[in-house]
C-alpha cells in the first residue's frame, strides 16, 4: 500500500484567542502593538483586541509577507500603498514610520518590501 503526499492547501486562516474565532490572513491588513496587547485591523474596518504580544504574531505571520518596520506595527505587503526611506502608507491612509535601523535600503526590511510592492 502506497501513501499519497498530502496535497490539501496550506490553511490561510490563523486561530486567534477570541473564542472560536477565525481570521483568514488576507483580512488583516495591520497590527498595531500597546504593551501587551495588539490591536488588530481587518480589511472591512473592525478593530480586534487580541490579549498577545505583537512579536507573538511577527513570529506567526513573517512567512505569510508581514513585515514589522518599528516596534509597534506589523504590516500586511499586500495593502501598502506606497513607502519612501522613512514611512510606509496603508491602504487605510494609516501612516506608519519605519525605525532608524530599518531605514538602511539594503536591510532585509527593504527586500522583502521591494519584492512584495514591486
């Protein structure tokens, strides 16, 4: 008897802590850090208060194309509109700065940026 590779795809939801709650990945378009708390907005306006860490979901969501320019916000490439050498503009018009170290064009920051926006 032979096994057959598993070919389902990869699931695109991430079971966040509110419940049963489902949050498929494309709705995020950005968390934003408060201590030990993180805001998480979603594509149709809706603001959920998540009780972990914003490194917790930078470690959850960097191979899904977030990219964490300074310590407070972790952003989905799919809705940036546009960025310069010091911010990043949201979808949402939300602008975020991004951080001195992160600033240098030949960081991995600016790469996966430029990949993803390009």
């Amino acid at each position: 008897m032979t096994t057959q590779p598993d070919t389902r795809p990869l699931s695109s939801d991430i079971h966040l802590q509110l419940g049963r709650l489902h949050i498929a990945i494309h709705q995020i378009v950005f968390l934003r850090g408060c201590k030990n708390y993180t805001f998480c907005h979603l594509t149709d306006g809706q603001i959920l208060l998540l009780s972990k860490t914003l490194k917790y979901y930078e470690q959850l969501l960097a191979r899904h194309g977030f990219v964490r320019p300074n310590k407070s916000y972790l952003l989905n490439t799919n809705y940036v509109l546009e960025y310069t050498a010091s911010e990043i503009i949201m979808c949402t018009h939300e602008c975020v700065g991004i951080s001195r170290r992160k600033r240098n064009r030949k960081s991995d920051f600016y790469t996966v940026l430029q990949t993803k926006i390009a």
